[in-house]
C-alpha cells in the first residue's frame, strides 16, 4: 500500500490545493489521472442519512477498502465525525478499520471461517454469523476462550444468500434469556430496497419485525442506503449505509440526493486524425463516419474504467467532458488507453497533457455507470491504484 504523504507545492499544480489533507499514488505529472476523493461531501452524506432515520443509529459500511476510496482515509473521517460502527466484508479489512478506528464497533460480514475465532479477538471485531454451523463454532471458540466480544445473528428474510432460516432463528431465539448469550445485533438485508414497489420489501419487512419481538432487547438492522429511504418500518436500530455515503444515488429514478463524493479525470497522451471509413482501437469494432479528430487518454480497464464502456459501430458507449463538452468513446477501452471523438470541438480546443473529465461535473457517477451498462457499485469498486489521488475536506 502506498504510503500517504502530504500534498508538495508541485504537486499542487495538478490538485486541487485548497482543502488537501492527503495525497496517494504516483505524482500527478507521472500519473495517467487524478482522483479526487471530497471527504467533506462523505461526511455530509452520512450526517444526512443520519438525520433521515433518527433516532436509529447511523453506521457506515466500508467494505471493498471503502468502496474504492481507501479505508485508511475514509474511515478516519467518518469516526471524527461522530460514526461509531462500521461493516466490513472479511476479517483483513477489519483489521485495518481497527487500525485507524480503535474505539469502532466492527462487524464482519462474511461471518466466521473455520479456526479464525482468535483473530476476531485480537481485533476486538465482531463476526456476522451467518449459518448454524457458524455459530456452533463461534459458541465453541467463546466457550474454550473466554472471550465475550458478541457477535450479530442475520436472519434470512428472502435474499437467499446468506442468514439463518427464519424457523432457525426462532429456535435460536431462548439462548438470549442467557447471561452472555453473545447476540449484540439482530440483523437481515434487502434484497429488493432499490426498488420501492416491489412486493418482497414490504415482506422482508413483515418477516423481520416477527423475528425481532423474538429477541425483544437486541438492537437489530436491516436496511442499507436505499433502505434508508423506504418505510421508517426499515429503520429499527441501526442501518448500515453504504454506497450512498460514496455519493452513488440510493434512490434510482429520482433526483440523487447524495452530494458527489469523486471526481475523475485523465490526461490526454495524444490527439490525431482519422479518416472517413478507418477503424479505431482493437477489433476494428467503431468506424469514423467522417474525417474524425481523436483525443487517445490515459486510462483503460486497468485503471477501473471499464471496458464495457465501449463503443461500437451499433452501440454507443461511454463518455467523457473534453473542453466543457460531452465526447464520446470511439472504440473499445484497452488496458491502459481509451479513445475519445473530439471532432465536435474547436481544432486546438484541446491538446497532449490536457485532463478530460471522466467523473465529474454533469457526468455523474450513475451516468458513467449507464454508458458501462452497470451499476455505480461496480464503477466505484473499481477504481484502479494508478491514478494520483487527491483527498480534501469541504
């Protein structure tokens, strides 16, 4: 991992100086583009969340190193603004949550592996248990440890992923009558939240409130960031948002209302001509339909933007802002480069070195994720490690 340095005055030049707190990559001039993380912005969306559900408890999941962003980072910030818990996927990156976090409350989400019981105390981390077969280690490991640390329960209320049955749960449901029956969450997880209407929301509402008066007394949870925005029936004790803390819209068909969290953008490495009836990049698959003027960028599937922005001679794909202009991709996206159609543009509007705007400004984050044929789950998560990156507070 790259270690994160203070922003140098010749780096300012590529950066946005005011408001920098760190800085990680390769310089900006050595680097094929610059990210930009707004940690102010994060720290708004969750105190909005936060404001949404009160009185629940807003936590914040920081899974898949912060969804791209850096958990090192993000989850600082979050902490000192006032989060108290945080979910991750795998015990590693609870160990580095634990790091720059040490008061959190850190839950686990893929549960408990076989014989990592002692890691989960070193770190003072709590597994989501997630079968019987888990807790019945889990039980095992406490009862021959000592340790108390707790764990949560996820119940299945229709996801069929992960999560004892409902009949399990409800079995389960005496041992909390216990001293130290190590329960401290009850939670489940939408399957269907992104979409308000659908029938399996209102069922997975219905299932969990039967499952939570079994376990009158355990805070439980279930909705995550579009969650956050059904019924306040969702809300119970804590939700666990998480995209929508990395400024992607939770509420799919309305205005976002996340303020954008990352900005993109790439560097020009040349610009050059083609000619009615020429291919551009691999397979030949998009053919200039006129004397085309093309702007080659520094930045490919290998950075995170994805290859399935491609454009085709029957398919149109990606974009990105040139000199305040949407321009579109021009072929396929390669490992490290991507082709841009600047013809609209003024000749010499836009020249080697200049930065095109690949996130950001009215290319939002879900519209990249539409020229992608994806979600902005995907965009976010992957994000590649050689850009310079950029992190500033509002």
């Amino acid at each position: 991992m790259a270690k994160i340095e203070p922003i140098t005055a010749a780096e300012a030049v590529a950066a946005p100086a005011p408001g920098t707190v760190a800085t990680d990559g390769p310089p900006p001039n050595q680097a094929g583009g610059t990210l930009t993380i707004d940690l102010g912005a994060l720290i708004a969306n969750w105190r909005s969340l936060g404001r949404r559900v009160m009185p629940a408890e807003c936590a914040a999941v920081v899974k898949a190193n912060a969804y791209g962003l850096g958990i090192e980072q993000v989850v600082p910030a979050l902490a000192k603004a006032g989060c108290k818990t945080f979910f991750v996927a795998d015990l590693s990156e609870a160990r580095r949550v634990r790091a720059v976090a040490p008061d959190a409350a850190i839950y686990v989400l893929s549960g408990v592996m076989p014989n990592t019981g002692p890691a989960f105390a070193e770190i003072k981390a709590k597994p989501v248990i997630n079968s019987t077969v888990e807790l019945a280690e889990w039980d095992a490991f406490v009862a021959g440890s000592g340790w108390h640390g707790g764990a949560a329960l996820h119940v299945d209320t229709g996801m069929n992923r992960l999560g004892v049955s409902i009949n399990d749960a409800a079995a389960l449901a005496p041992r909390i009558r216990a001293e130290n029956h190590g329960i401290h969450l009850l939670m489940s997880h939408f399957a269907c939240a992104d979409e308000p209407e659908h029938s399996l929301n209102d069922k997975q509402i219905k299932l969990f409130r039967e499952v939570r008066l079994l376990y009158r007394g355990i805070p439980s949870s279930l909705a995550n960031s579009s969650g956050v925005f059904l019924s306040d029936a969702a809300h119970c004790d804590v939700v666990r948002p998480g995209v929508a803390l990395y400024g992607v819209n939770p509420t799919p068909g309305k205005p976002n209302p996340m303020q954008p969290v990352v900005g993109l953008k790439a560097r020009v490495v040349q610009v050059r001509n083609v000619t009615r009836g020429e291919t551009v990049g691999y397979n030949g698959t998009w053919t200039a339909r006129r004397a085309t003027r093309i702007a080659v960028i520094a930045a490919g599937y290998a950075d995170g933007f994805l290859r399935a922005s491609s454009a085709t001679d029957e398919t149109p794909g990606g974009a990105a802002i040139v000199a305040g202009k949407r321009c579109p991709i021009a072929g396929r996206v390669s490992m490290d480069l991507t082709a841009l159609d600047v013809s609209e543009l003024a000749e010499g509007a836009v020249r080697r070195g200049d930065m095109v705007t690949l996130i950001g400004d009215d290319l939002t984050l879900d519209d990249v994720a539409r020229g992608a044929g994806t979600i902005g789950y995907e965009v976010l998560t992957s994000l590649g490690r050689r850009y310079h990156r950029v992190y500033v507070k509002g």
